[in-house]
C-alpha cells in the first residue's frame, strides 16, 4: 500500500520551521532529509526513522518495524502528533546519520 500525500503533508507540517527538512519521492512512498541526511521515511502512512542511538532514547518505547519485506528494522515515530518532541528527534538524529552519497 503506497502512503498518501496527506499523510505525507501531515508529517511535514508537523515538521515546518526546521531548516531543510525536504522529501522525495522513492516507488509510491516517501524518503524524508533533514539538512541533506536521510532521517528515514513515509511507508503505509507511518513515519519510520533511523535506529540510531539518540532516536532509541528518546523513544524508548518505539517499536521496531520493517518498512517493506527484506529491509532493515527502522523505529515508528510514536511522537508524531508532538512537534517540539519530533523535531528535538531530527536535531539529536543528525550527527549520528551518515552523510548522504553524492548522486552522479
């Protein structure tokens, strides 16, 4: 099931004000950067993130799901409907992604 524009829409509202948060879209969902890191992405409407440790802290009680058969486990946002929460998520996110591969 591919996400919808409104749900999309949702999380990025959620998200206005924070520099260079921006979407692109990947086969009917959505891959979500934050200053140009990959933070994670919108699949079947659930906004899923990175493990990496900072996001496990603070979501302790996020569960683990896979976005789609075979892909690694990424954490579901259980803080999307708290915008200062979710944005303190993609600040204390950023360092501990990796940078982006340049495109050719």
């Amino acid at each position: 099931m591919a996400s919808s524009v409104e749900y999309l829409n949702y999380v990025l509202e959620q998200l206005s004000g924070m520099e260079k948060v921006s979407c692109r879209p990947m086969m009917g969902e959505y891959i979500i950067y934050y200053k140009g890191k990959i933070v994670g992405g919108i699949y079947d409407d659930r906004f899923l993130v990175k493990p990496v440790e900072s996001a496990k802290r603070l979501m302790p009680d996020a569960e683990f799901v896979s976005p789609y058969p075979g892909a690694g486990e990424l954490l579901a946002v259980d803080i999307i409907d708290d915008r200062k929460a979710l944005r303190e998520l993609l600040h204390a996110m950023y360092d501990e992604l990796p940078a982006s591969k340049k495109r050719r």
